[in-house]
C-alpha cells in the first residue's frame, strides 16, 4: 500500500507531469530558468551576508530548495528560495554560532515539517 502507484504519484507530483512534457515546454522552462538564475545570484549572495554567513550558504539556500521542490513540490505559484526575514532571522539565532549554529537551525526546521507532514 505504501508503494503503490497511487501513492507515488501523489508523493512525487513530478511524475503527473513528466509524461506530458515536451520540447516546447522545455524552451520556455530553459529561458525562465535562466532568467530567474540570473536574478537570483546576486540576491541570494547578498541574503546569505544579511544571515552572517558566506555569501556561498546564500547560494545554497537559493538552489537546492528549486531541485527539491522540482521532485516533492505540488504547484507553480509558489515562491522558494531566501527572503530578507528569513536571512534576519537566521542571523538573529545564529549570529553567534555562525555557519553551525545556521546549520543546525536549518536541519532542526527541516525535521519539525517532516514530521508535521508525516502526522498531516
């Protein structure tokens, strides 16, 4: 029952949509996606320097949340990556701790919704 067809489409929304995608779907992902990368380096550098942190944990934070959210995410209109608060509030918990502290803060918020997700 876990690992029925039903309950992987509906665990990996990407596999809905992946049948149906098609070359001309992937020239218009290609321009927006590099578009957004483009807008997106210079601002994820400057919010993880907002966070105290690298400018590299600012890269991070703005690219690896996209591939997740490629695989687990449901929806289009969602928007992921750093923001300001996010970057001030980091370094609000963590200004002291630096890169460990902003480690362990994210690994602890991570768990909290996986098992918020998990007990629905």
């Amino acid at each position: 029952r876990c690992l029925s067809r039903k309950t992987l489409y509906r665990r990996l929304p990407c596999l809905s949509w992946l049948r149906s995608y098609n070359t001309e779907c992937l020239l218009g992902d290609l321009i927006a996606g590099f578009t957004v990368g483009l807008m997106l380096i210079p601002q994820a550098l400057a919010y993880g320097l907002v966070a105290g942190l690298t400018p590299s944990f600012g890269l991070y934070s703005a690219f690896i949340p996209c591939f997740v959210y490629f695989l687990l995410g449901s929806t289009n209109e969602l928007s992921i990556g750093p923001t300001a608060i996010m970057s001030l509030m980091t370094y609000q918990y963590s200004g002291q701790g630096g890169a460990d502290y902003a480690v362990l803060l994210t690994f602890m918020a991570g768990i909290i919704e996986l098992v918020a997700g998990i007990i629905n």
